[in-house]
C-alpha cells in the first residue's frame, strides 16, 4: 500500500503540466526557466535555495571545464552549471526529480547538460529507494521518510564516466549513501589532476542508527586519493577540517585536490 502511494503521486505528477517560471535572483549571475512543482522546494522559486553551497559554485566555477552533479534532484545546480558555460552530468534516480529535470534541461535548451535516471552506488544491479522528494534515499528508514520503496537502477559512477577529464567540480548529495557513491566513482576521482568536490555528510541526523557508521571511512577514502578535506562554516567561511570525528555545525564538506579555494 506504501509503494502504491508513491505511485498514485508518480501518476497525479505526470498528469499535471509543470508551471515554468523565469528566475532572476541577486544570488544567481544568470537567469533560466525552471519548472515549478509541489515536489520541489519553494526556496528554489525565490532563487533562495541552498545559498552557501550555490554561491560555492558560482564563485569557482571559472576555474572549471566540467561540472558533476550526484543526486541531482530537479537540476538547481545543474541548470546553474550548465547556464554558465559547464559541461554538466547530472545523476538522479527519482522518477518525479528525473523527470522535473528534464523538463528544466528542455526549457532551458541546454545541450551541454547530460543526465542518467540512475542510482550512483559501488556495484551495478538495482536497490529499493525509500521516501521521495528532495529526501529519497537508498537507505531505509533514513529521516524517518515513510518505507514506501520501489526498486531503481543502480550502477558505478565509474561505469557513467570513462576517466578523461582534466579537472571537476562535483557535488554529491545521496543521503547517506555517500561512501559507496564515492567508492563507485574512484577511478574518476583518482585520474583527475583538479577536482572540487562538495559531499553533504552527517554525523548521526537523519541515520537510523542515530550515527554515521561510514563518516570516518568516507573521509579517509577521499584522503587516500590526494583530497585535502574543509568544511563549510554557516556564515559561507571554508575552514581546514582534520580531525574527522570533531562534530561540526553544518553536513557540507569540501574536498579540493590541486585546488586552492577561492
């Protein structure tokens, strides 16, 4: 009965014509269409959302040829990305998301924005996604989101991507599948000679253990492929992050390699 909830939202989605609204914001450089639906957060039509880490992007994004985008959700960054001149790679396994970012790929008539409706994980098959939204999850009872589950693609970042590109900037959002997204995109990771890479990582919110069992993993993957790891403070300030286990106020952690941040 959960799964045919989510179903019965699945169906009303694709039956109601997204509304397209012209965004202008102080915070975003560029304007761009974005299609506007009840599964996307309104921060987003205020040109508001996820300040910190938008203006992350925008502010470094000169320095690169290609942007990466893991748990794309409806494409806000992606679009950003693409808008301002980025080869863009967006991944999103959520039917709703997927199809909201296609439409915002449509309307914004990028063809330098390449997207996958898939799962970014360490292996190749298929996994249950819980809850949905901007909160969908490979982890069930992740932020105590309802059990409804139905069964996604997963693969290997890797298996997307062929090593190839110079430099990156990526971002990866994936609700605390973090460290087996990574572990599927090492290959990528390691052949890059610069790479800018945002993780949203928690210590114990939203885990159904009430603790991150993989966090010291996950920072010490990224350390042993020459990553030199930061956080991002709430007032926008980035500061060096060593000691792994020290809890910190924010989830939003920046991994640079050869990169000096702006």
């Amino acid at each position: 009965m959960r799964y045919l909830t989510w179903k019965i939202r699945s169906i009303l989605h694709r039956m109601r014509k997204p509304k397209i609204i012209k965004l202008e914001s102080s915070v975003v450089p560029v304007s761009f269409k974005y299609a506007r639906s009840p599964f996307v957060p309104k921060a987003a039509y205020q040109g508001k959302y996820e300040i910190l880490e938008t203006n992350l992007l925008i502010s470094n994004a000169p320095n690169f040829k290609t942007f990466i985008n893991i748990g794309a959700n409806a494409g806000w960054y992606s679009v950003i990305a693409a808008k301002l001149g980025l080869r863009t790679v967006a991944v999103e396994p959520d039917e709703i998301n997927f199809s909201l970012l296609q439409e915002n790929k449509r309307i914004n008539n990028l063809s330098n924005l390449e997207t996958h409706q898939v799962a970014c994980s360490n292996e190749v098959g298929s996994a249950f996604l819980y809850g949905g939204n901007s909160g969908s999850s490979l982890i069930k009872g992740w932020a105590n989101l309802p059990a409804e589950a139905r069964q996604v693609r997963v693969t290997r970042f890797d298996e997307l991507q062929t090593p190839g590109d110079d430099d990156a900037m990526i971002f990866v959002d994936v609700e605390g599948s973090e460290l087996s997204a990574l572990q599927g995109m090492t290959g990528y990771l390691g052949a890059l000679r610069t790479c800018l890479l945002a993780v949203e990582i928690t210590s114990f919110q939203h885990h159904p253990s009430s603790t991150n069992l993989n966090r010291s993993a996950t920072f010490g993957l990224l350390s042993s492929l020459g990553f030199q790891s930061h956080h991002l403070e709430r007032d926008g300030r980035v500061k060096p992050y060593v000691d792994w286990e020290k809890e910190v106020d924010g989830v939003s952690f920046i991994f640079t390699k050869n990169y000096p941040l702006r």
